[in-house]
C-alpha cells in the first residue's frame, strides 16, 4: 500500500499549491456573451483572526500549579487560487503566535495542493490539504485552535448522483535521505502511515444523508519492537443527517481497534446523537448526548505517591484528527488536555441549548452541559465531573468582518479534582473575545 500511494504521488506532482473551498472558487455564469468563453479565474482571499483570552482552572494536572492565564493570539491566513475546466489549485500561507512571542515555527504553508478532475466527477487531489467530513468529530479542520490542521496527502475521488467516494493515502518521512531507513519521528501529523475511505449517499426520496467511514493508522513506536516499530490503528463507524426544513437529526457511532503506539491493544468506541429544531429564523434549539468510552481501573496516585496502574487494553477512545473545540464543552478540558498518566476514564456529556437572534447582525447562543465519565474512578469519587454553563455572542460588524465574545462557568466535583490534580478545579472560568476578518483580496477571470 505504501510503495502504491508513493507511485501515484509522483505521477499526479504539479508544482502547484493548495484549494480554496469550491464555494470560494466557484465562479456564477456571466450575464454577456463576450464573458461566457472566460476560463480561468484567480481569486486571492485573506482570513486574520485575533482573540483575547482569559483563563482560569482546568488544565494544570501538577500540585501547587498556578493554573490561569491571560494572552492574546492571532492567526492570518493568505490564499491564493486559480481555476479553469479540469483544474484547481490553491496555496495558503498561515502565521499564527501569541501578541509578543518570538516564536520560531509561527509561519508554515497550511495548504497546497492541485485538484485534477473530469467532468464526469472523478478527481485526483495531491498536496497538502484540509481532511473535513460530516460533523468533523472525527476529521476536521479545527479552526479554533488558531493553526488550522491539514494533511499531506493524495485524495481520489468519484462525486456524482447522489453519491461520493474518497479515497486517501499518506505516507510520512522527515528527509528525503536514502540511507536513514524509514523511522518517522513526527512532523505536520503524528502517524507515519494513513490509508481513509469515506463513503457518502444522499437519499433523494427522503432527506436522509449516510457517511461511513474507515480509516487506518499507522504510529510509529519509540523504540524498535522485534516484528515491526509500526504498530497499525483503525477506526471505522458511521454518521446518518436527517434534514428537514425545521428539525434536523445527527447520529455517530464509531468503534476503533488495533494496537497504539506502544503496541497494547485498542478496544474503544464512541456514540451520539443531537437534535436540532429551528423554530424562526430568529429562534433555535438544540440537545444531544455524547459518549466516549473509556480505560478501566483508571486512577490518579494520591498526593505524594507515584506510579500508575498496569493496562492490558487502551479502552479510552480517541478522536483523532477532528475538530475537538466543536464538542464536549467550550472550555476544551476534555480531549484537548491530557489526564494525569495519558490514560482517560472517558466522557460522557449530555447538553441542550438554545441560538437567539434578537436583532439583525447579532446572534447569542446559551448551553448547558452536565458532564461526567465512563468509567469509575475508585470508591471515593463518583463519576460526575460537574456542570458547565456557556454563553457567546456574535455581532456582524459587515460583510466580511465580525466580533464575538464568550463566557463559561464550570462547578468542578472531587473527580474533576482528582483527575487534574488541583483544587483550582472547583471553580473553572473561561472569557474570551474576537474579531474576526475576512475580506476577498482579488478575484478575476479571463
């Protein structure tokens, strides 16, 4: 499989970089003759991002720690695309650090890559690009995290009919050497391997669409392991969208196995479901409930002790590459941040909330999360993790520009307590406010 995704990368090379969306691409048919013969276009787009935040809590899993802080960050995205019959390409330069940092790695290109595609909906996709499907919980791009996620790797691909395939392919190295084998040490990703199909049908009778996903892994061990230093992980699963004009209806369950990057073995999985009612166009409602499984006999060592118990089996599920901002609170202490040990008893979150727009341009949004894990910690903490309530406002300042501003609260329990290992976790607070621009530089065609 690797020798194949490496041949086919070399015959698809154009020294060309990566695509907008086709939305921004995408060119409306013009209203004269004389413009209708034009086939190229050229759009070059800016995305700057800047947020201010403040935190508190949550995130320090060490005794004594100080654990708030208060910083500006900020994120520019230049891109640049072209586009005729049969091509697209696009590159984006990203920059991204906190106000006053000399940080050295705060510039790298997020994307480039071309787009290669028929007129009967096959396509072939090389470069460095965005891996985004269904809800991202799984493969997203993470824009909140301020250095958007990409991927080098080759996509092929059939969109027609109802129906749409992906099939993609990664292979990492760190040089192009000849004598320094293959051992991979982490670059843009952290796997040595990738191998994806995702499959999508849109139900024309009914407004029901199905994804089914699977993906393969491979994470390199950090030391030599007699049989191979690359342990291979899967994951496989499904997401099913039921639309209507006022409700709509998402389910996931997706279940991985195989060996992490130490070798032990996986047994983990994942399930949930939310709905959504849209009463007006000024009024909606939403609840659901996610469950992520997690390790047994899981436990912290008591202040002063050290040490951690044995695991046969990695149960706490991951959820790779996907956009973890998206779920599981706001306040991005679960999945973001490890556990005390690397190990996870899992989560659980059941939430409802509600989208208000009381006036043109501006919208609020308002939640509420009741959080807890999958698995039991010991006999002297139950699994409830506490409660978190969540406010965000959103002002379209115009067309391409809008500030926002957000709130979160959490009263933490004994467990959230001793899963972080400090007492700031009682009291859980997280502020933040944003502006964010982004204007269309050019756009032409000829």
């Amino acid at each position: 499989m690797k020798s194949l995704i490496i041949a086919t990368m070399l015959m698809l090379s154009v020294n060309v970089g990566a695509q907008p969306s086709i939305d921004t691409l995408s060119v409306a048919a013009p209203a004269d003759t004389a413009q209708t013969n034009k086939e190229n276009k050229l759009v070059i787009d800016l995305d700057f991002l800047t947020r201010g935040e403040l935190r508190k809590g949550g995130l320090s899993n060490e005794e004594g720690a100080d654990d708030q802080a208060t910083f500006v960050i900020a994120r520019t995205l230049l891109g640049i695309g072209y586009q005729r019959p049969g091509l697209i390409a696009h590159a984006t330069a990203q920059h991204s650090g906190v106000w006053g940092s000399n940080e050295t790695n705060s510039f790298n290109i997020y994307e480039a890559w071309v787009d290669l595609n028929t007129k009967n909906g096959f396509f072939a996709k090389v470069g460095r690009q965005s891996l985004s499907y269904d809800d991202q919980r799984i493969f997203g791009s993470d824009d909140w995290a301020m250095t958007a996620m990409s991927h080098d790797a080759l996509k092929l691909g059939y969109e027609g009919h109802g129906h749409k395939l992906h099939v993609i392919g990664a292979f990492n190295q760190n040089i192009a050497n000849i004598d320094g084998g293959t051992y991979f040490t982490g670059g843009l990703q952290p796997y040595k391997a990738m191998e994806t199909v995702w499959y999508h049908y849109d139900v024309k009778k009914i407004p029901l669409g199905i994804s089914l996903l699977f993906t393969n892994i491979g994470m390199q061990s950090d030391k030599e392991h007699k049989d191979t230093c690359t342990f291979q992980q899967q994951l496989f699963g499904t997401y099913i969208d039921y639309h209507t004009k006022k409700l709509t209806a998402e389910a996931a369950f997706y279940y991985q196995t195989g060996k992490e990057e130490h070798g032990i073995p996986i047994n983990a999985w994942m399930a949930s479901g939310k709905v959504t009612y849209k009463h007006n166009d000024d009024l909606t409602l939403y609840g659901g409930y996610d469950y992520l499984s997690g390790d047994k006999n899981f436990a912290v060592p008591a202040k002063g002790q050290m040490g951690m118990p044995q695991h046969k089996k990695v149960k706490g599920f991951s959820s790779i590459y996907g956009s973890h901002h998206k779920f599981y609170g706001a306040m991005d202490f679960f999945y973001l941040s490890n556990y005390y040990g690397g190990f996870t008893p899992g989560l659980q979150n059941i939430y409802l909330g509600t989208k208000y727009s009381p006036v043109k341009k501006l919208s609020i949004d308002l939640s509420y999360h009741y959080l807890l894990t999958a698995t039991q910690l010991n006999n002297d903490v139950n699994k409830s993790l506490g409660h978190e309530v969540e406010a965000a406002v959103t002002y379209k300042l115009m067309k391409d520009a809008s500030l926002s501003a957000g709130y979160s609260f959490m009263r933490g329990t004994d467990t959230m307590v001793a899963l972080k290992r400090t007492n700031n976790n009682r009291q859980l607070q997280w502020a933040w406010i944003m502006l964010s621009v982004s204007p269309k530089l050019l756009s032409t065609i000829w």
